[in-house]
C-alpha cells in the first residue's frame, strides 16, 4: 500500500471482518482516523482499487486533515444524505480522477523478453 498511497498510507490500519464495519449497514468498509474497517476480508479489498482509493482518501485527506469528524459526518448526512454528502462526493471524485492510475499501478508487470 505504502508504494501506491506513500508513507502515510503505512500507518493505516486496516480491520478486516469487522464487526463494526457491519453495524454500519451495507458499506463495504467505513472508516475513522488511521483506520479502515472491513466488512469482508482483506483479499476483497485488494482487490477492488476503487474501493481501496475511497477509503484511503477518507482516511489520508479527509480524518488526517481534521475535515472530518464523526459530528461533522453526520450532520451532513443528516442534511444531504450518504450519496450526496461532501465527504462522499469528494472521495468519488478523488476516486474517479485516479482509478486509471491504480489500475496501471496493479498490472502485472509482462515479463521481460527472453
Ligand atoms: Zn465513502
């Protein structure tokens, strides 16, 4: 993660199976400062670049920043929703911006000419 994220991204903790990350209704993951909380195991979220860069964008520039808290969550929620809520626009269109990115990134390499 850290050669994709950079050092920060070391320092995320990442929770999978998570019972917490169940009692959040049908999210895949919901996160907190420095940590990412998994619904179902790890190997699925490695394997979803769209969803590691949506989290990692919560955790990375939105928790580390201080824009958000759990209050400030909730209250837009409360006002706009979850699908049109800031942090949620934010971390789609963060997403959104660098997905091509990611998935160049996790290509396997082709293999040197013999
Ligand atoms: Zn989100």
């Amino acid at each position: 993660m850290c050669e994709i994220f950079g050092q920060a991204a070391c320092e995320v903790r990442v929770v999978p199976n998570s019972l917490y990350a169940r009692l959040h209704g049908r999210a895949d993951a919901t996160t907190r400062r420095n940590v990412i909380y998994l619904r179902g195991p790890l190997q699925s979220f490695l394997a979803d670049p769209e969803l590691m860069l949506h989290e990692y964008f919560h955790v990375l520039h939105q928790w580390r920043s201080g824009r958000l808290t759990l209050l400030r969550y909730v209250l837009e929620w409360l006002r706009r929703g979850y699908w049109n809520n800031r942090f949620e626009r934010e971390a789609r269109a963060f997403t959104a911006t660098h997905l091509h990115r990611m998935h160049a990134l996790l290509a396997p390499r082709s293999a040197p000419a013999a």
